[in-house]
C-alpha cells in the first residue's frame, strides 16, 4: 500500500465529503512523536477540533527533525491542498526562520512558535532585543507588525504576536507564546496557533488511546502500514461523528 497513490487520494474525497470549497483557509499542524524507537514526522489536518493525519515519514534517527526533511512532507502536503488556502502551524522545534521564508515562497501563511531567545529588530532605533526581554507577565500580550527577526538571517517584513494567558484559578502558564506569523493581526496569530493542539490529542488516540501503537512491536513497512490503516479509521470516525451530530440537530 503507497501513502502516495493511496492514502492521499482517500484524503482528497475526505476533504470533498467536507464540503470544502475552493480558496478556503485550511489549517495543518507539523509535529513529531516517537513510539520506542521509531521516530515519525508527521502532518495533520486540522478540522472543527480534531487533528487527522495527512503524510507521514520515518526519521532515520531520534531526535529533532532537519529543515530538509520538514520540507520534503510539508511539499506533499502542499501539493495535496493547492486549492486552498494554508495555514501551517508549528511548535518550537520547527521554529526557523529558513522553513518561515521557505514557506513563504510557496505562498502559505504560518504560525510558527518561537524561542524566547529568538531576536527581532525594534522599529524605532534599529537596535535587536530578544523576545524575553519584552517585559510580558500572564494576562498581558503584545504584537509587532512588519519587522526583521534573527540579525544573523535578516527574515522580514513579517509579524511576531507574543501573548501570556491570564492566572486562573492561581495558575498560569510558565511562560508566554511568541509566534512567528504573516498573518495581519494578534487575533488572527492567536486564534490560529491554538488550533495545533488538536495534535497532542490526536496522538493520545493514536499511541495509548483506542488505536493502542504503544503496545505494537511491528516495525518498517508493517508499522506504516499499521499508520496508514489507523489513519483512514480516524478519517471514518470523524466523518460519522459529524454525521450522526447534523442528524441529531435535525430532529
């Protein structure tokens, strides 16, 4: 069974069956998990809360991912969702600015969380400060339009949205979101980058949750095969979810 021919033509008549229509905004998340010592590099759908695999590959070693690498699956991925308009969401370890501009050349918009040692370039002097430096405590949230980030790669005009979620309850985050994005506003940046953690869910399901692959010992092709199975079940569950919902909302 090829991912190519078969999995990402199922994934095309999934994607139809939601009713989809041209030049829309679609969300994808790239993230990375491990099951032993099997390490997978792997992009998402994100679609009314809930994360489904699109592409998939295997890293030769543990460990973070490398620029090429990410974008070899984000091309397929791409490619799969040319009619619409995509927006790629990313935690810290695919913060670059390389796969940013990268991005950018082929026309998609991203939400790529960012280091707190990242440095952007301040409008009124020219002078560069790291985004912990930016004094934000919970509750507060700042945003920089058109700026320069890393001095050592000059990447720009683009936008930086830095938000730190308010105390509730006494607790708050350890630390605020900085997020590197060319969309135009905090809301915007926000409100996109919070849709990636569908994915941690998604993994749950996948590693111990029903679909049990911690518990596999299968390996190379039989384990991508096994992920290539899970993945069509997880596009049949969301789609009678959904189904079974707009059923019950008609009577």
């Amino acid at each position: 069974m090829d991912i190519n021919h078969l999995w990402l033509g199922l994934f095309g008549r999934f994607i139809s069956h939601q009713k989809v229509t041209a030049n829309s905004i679609v969300y994808i998340a790239i993230d990375r998990t491990t099951w032993r010592d099997i390490n997978l590099l792997i992009v998402s759908f994100i679609w009314r809360k809930r994360a489904t695999p699109i592409y998939w590959q295997p890293l030769d070693t543990l460990g973070n991912s490398n620029l090429k690498m990410q974008k070899r699956v984000l091309k397929v991925d791409l490619s799969a969702l040319r009619d619409y308009k995509v927006v790629v969401l990313a935690d810290r370890e695919f913060c670059s600015v390389d796969l940013a501009r990268w991005l950018s050349k082929q026309k998609a918009y991203f939400c790529l969380r960012q280091k707190k040692s990242t440095h952007i370039q301040c409008h009124d002097n020219g002078e560069w400060i790291a985004l912990s430096q930016l004094g934000l405590t919970p509750g507060t949230h700042c945003f920089f339009n058109q700026i320069t980030v890393t001095q050592s790669k000059g990447f720009g005009p683009v936008q930086v949205a830095g938000k730190w979620k308010r105390r509730y309850d006494g607790f708050a985050p350890d630390e605020p979101w900085f997020i590197l994005a060319n969309l135009d506003s905090l809301a915007a940046a926000i409100s996109a980058y919070q849709k990636r953690f569908s994915i941690e869910e998604m993994f749950r399901d996948l590693k111990s949750g029903g679909y049990g692959l911690e518990n596999t010992q299968v390996e190379g092709k039989r384990f991508m095969t096994i992920v290539l199975l899970i993945a069509i079940a997880y596009t049949c569950t969301t789609t009678q979810g959904q189904q079974l919902k707009q059923k019950a909302l008609q009577k």
